[in-house]
C-alpha cells in the first residue's frame, strides 16, 4: 500500500469506504427489514397455531357440549312444564292442595286471590314475568312453618312472601264455641306466593 502512489491509493481508500457503506446501507435496507419481518410472521405463525389449536380443543369437545345443552334444555322444559300458565287461578288452587295432600301438610287454605302480574326484575332481559297470588288460611305454627319451607324447596322458582299471622279467634266464619280447644292454638295466616310464568306454555 506504502508503494502504491498518492492517487490509487485514494481511489482504493474510497472503494474500501464506499463498499463499507454499501454493505451498511444494504444490512438496514434489506436484511434488517427481513429479519423483522420474519420476526413478526412467526409470531403470526404461533399465534395462529395457537388458535389452530383451541379450534382443534373445541371441535373436539363439541359432542359433549352439545349433550350438555341438549340435557340443560330438557330440565328447563321440565321446570317450565310446571311453571304457572292457562287458567292462573286454577292453577294455584290444583298447585297448592295437589302440594298440601301429597305431603299431608296440616294446613288449610280456603281463599286465593287472582294474579296480579308483576315485574321479576332481578336479571337484565330476564324472559319470564312472575305472578303474585295471596292465600289465607289457617294452620298451628310448626305445621305452617313445615309447609313453607318444604314448598320453597319443593319449587325453586316460587317463593312464600309477605307472610302476616294472628291467632284465629275464629276460623273463617266458625264459631269458637263450636271450635275444640286444640284448634284455639291455630293462627290464621295471609300470605303472598310470587312464581315464575311459563312463557312458552303449551
């Protein structure tokens, strides 16, 4: 180099510089622009095999949500068949002695009121309206107390509310004096029962 004279020396210097900014210029121009680019089309890649993947899990377990909604559908027509509809009043009145003398409950309910409609209004788009009917009547303390909780869970989409007591000084018309002094010990009850309507009744 020390030999080559003054000019091809500098031609060789700028050859050598120009070269270096070429291979510069194509390593941020070309490779660096590919390397992200393969960069991101592997996390592209992974994310769809990810994906690839979770539709592969899904389709698998499809026959068994599928049976799964198909048993869930089944109860909800099942609890739905016996949700109020039709004839409200008679279905109260067939609901609540069918109730009462199947489980042999010690209880007398001689007055029912017609439905009044109402709003549930717990859940946001809930698709059944409820229905409050009032019942009175008469029964000792523990009986009424037997009564009421067994009917709650007999039917989870009813409820007792409301429920007013005073000692039956006479029982709805009959006399104390024709009364027995065992049926001095009975309370007279008003109470509201709020059930769910069937809105897809058959």
């Amino acid at each position: 180099m020390k030999n080559l004279p003054k000019d091809k020396r500098d031609r060789l210097i700028l050859i050598a510089i120009g070269a270096l900014v070429i291979m510069v210029g194509v390593y941020y121009g070309v490779i660096r622009v590919q390397s992200q680019t393969l960069q991101r089309l592997a996390v592209k890649h992974a994310d769809e095999n990810r994906r690839v993947s979770e539709g592969q899990q899904l389709a698998a377990t499809t026959g068994e949500l599928q049976q799964k909604l198909t048993t869930t559908q089944s109860k909800l027509k099942e609890i739905e068949s016996s949700m109020a509809s039709g004839d409200m009043y008679s279905w109260i009145i067939l609901t609540m002695n069918s109730f009462k003398e199947n489980g042999g409950y010690k209880v007398e309910i001689p007055q029912f009121s017609r439905d009044v409609p109402a709003e549930v209004g717990m859940i946001a788009k809930f698709p059944y309206r409820a229905a409050v009917f009032t019942l009175r009547g008469s029964a000792f303390y523990h009986d009424l107390g037997r009564f009421v909780a067994d009917f709650e869970n007999a039917y989870p989409y009813m409820r007792i509310q409301n429920i007013d007591l005073e000692p039956a000084v006479s029982t709805f018309g009959n006399s104390t004096a024709n009364s027995t002094a065992e049926d001095a010990e009975k309370l007279q009850f008003r109470l509201e029962v709020v059930t769910l309507v069937n809105p897809n009744p058959r």
